[in-house]
C-alpha cells in the first residue's frame, strides 16, 4: 500500500484568501504520490485564478456551474479521481506535513480498516483550539465503531483517508444533507467498514464565519434527520433517550428547543411509517 496514489478532494466555495493555503499543505506532504482535484463550487471571487497561480502538475482545477453544496463538490472530485485511495481536504483548513505518510504507515500495519482518520485541532474564533476526539473522550475509536459514531460525531473530512471503491459502494456523501454530511456518512460507512484511527493532531481545521443562522437550523434539521433514519439502532443499543438528551440540551442552549422537538418528531413519525 506504501506507493499506492492518494487523490485529494478539496472542495471551495469564494475561500480565494484561503485555499493557497490549503493546496500547500498537501503538497509539502512528505507523502507524495498524490493528486490534488479542486473542485471549486460555483465560486464568483478570483478562486480559479489563485489555483492556476500554483504551478504543480499534480493539482487538477475543476469549475462547476453553480453553487451546489460540499457534499455533491466531494463527490465530483471522488469522480475524476485515479487514486485507488481518497483524502478530502477543505479550502481552510491545513494538513500536517506527515498527515498521509503516518496514515499510510498505520494503514500498512492494519489491512482490515477501510477507512483512516486522525485526530484535529479545531480552531474556533477567539478561542483555544479543542482537539477532536477530545483525549478525555470515552469509547471505542477504532474497529467496529458504528454505534460510538451514532452518538459522537468526531471523524472531520479532512482526517479521513478512505479505499475509493468502498467510498462508491457507500453511495458517497448524501448531497440532500446542507449540513453534518461528514457526520452521515461516517455512520453509514462504519455500519459496512471497520474504521482505524491514528491517534495524534494531524490537521487545524478552522471555523470560517458564513451564515450562521442558516448552518444552525441546518444542522438540527440534519441531526433530527439521523436520529429518525437510526432509531432503531438506537434504541437497540439503549442510547436513545441519551441521544436525544444531548441534542434537547444543545437547543435549548440556542434558544431553539421547541423547533428541534418538533423537527424530531417528524423525523421520528416519518420512520414508523415507512416501517
């Protein structure tokens, strides 16, 4: 697996200030049989002209049309790809110079796993970064991690380095999600594939200000929308009211209890139905 080719997803939307940035860090990997796809999504700044200004023929530029969310640009890039193996990078975020080179190595001394992530920092506004997993973190992180991934979501994109045919045999990131996409498909993912972990800081990922408003409702909306699909496989690992809890929680932090209770309930509703 050593001098396998990884293809890099990295998809952008108007992150022109930033996306240099983030094609460097892959490049000044010390893992270098790779390929750089950016797909960028629409983008009306001078994107393109920032990705062409990089002279290195392993980056390939592809421009959709318009605007159509992360999870359909990431599945794009997995299409053009010719690596056997699949990272994804977002256009703010920075890789250490040995992320790949140790997920490869662990990956050579663990056959089994179809999918290696590491653990982020992850930098959000005024703050101190918080390291995900949080190292005090209960469960599992690797093997046979479907139900810890139910309840934690701590698999960011930009750590996962997965086997590209499995990635198609999953059906790819759910473009129907505007929010937590990563998050669903982990859960989908693991619940077919053993997932290994490399347990140290191999990424920065950063929280870049867009609509915040907007990210919030979609992210209720996108976990109700989890909760109802695995109910359950919830309720089979008796981390239901739990999960639930965590989430009623969090809204009622937000000042959005009630909205989420009832979102959750048609989730809920729209599941017995098709049972």
């Amino acid at each position: 697996m050593e001098m396998e080719k990884v293809s890099v997803v990295i998809p952008t939307y108007n992150r022109s200030t930033l996306i240099e940035r983030s094609i460097n860090s892959v490049l000044q990997q010390t893992y270098e049989n790779l390929e750089i796809i950016v797909v960028d999504d629409g983008s009306t700044d001078d994107t393109e002209a920032v990705v062409n200004s990089i002279s290195d023929s392993r980056i390939r530029y592809i421009k959709l049309p318009v605007n159509s969310g992360a999870a359909n640009a990431r599945n794009v890039g997995v299409d053009y790809a010719t690596g056997s193996l699949i990272a994804f990078q977002d256009s703010d975020d920075y890789w250490r110079p040995q992320k790949l080179e140790k997920q490869m190595a662990y990956w050579r001394e663990h056959p089994e796993f179809q999918m290696i992530y590491c653990q982020y920092n992850y930098f959000r506004q005024n703050r101190a970064p918080v390291k995900v997993p949080d190292d005090e973190l209960g469960g599992a992180r690797e093997g046979e991690i479907f139900e810890y991934l139910l309840v934690q979501n701590v698999i960011g994109t930009p750590t996962m380095l997965i086997n590209r045919e499995c990635f198609f045999a999953c059906g790819g990131f759910d473009v129907t999600f505007d929010s937590i996409e990563d998050w669903e498909f982990v859960i989908r993912f693991s619940k077919k594939y053993l997932i290994g972990y490399v347990n140290e800081v191999l990424v920065d990922a950063y929280f870049t200000m867009g609509s915040v408003s907007a990210a919030r409702s979609a992210f209720y909306e996108c976990r109700c929308r989890i909760i109802g699909t695995y109910k359950e496989e919830l309720m089979a690992a008796k981390i239901f009211d739990p999960v639930v809890e965590a989430l009623f929680l969090k809204a009622k932090r937000a000042g959005l209890l009630d909205i989420v209770k009832r979102m959750l309930i048609l989730y809920l509703q729209k599941k017995d139905k098709e049972n």
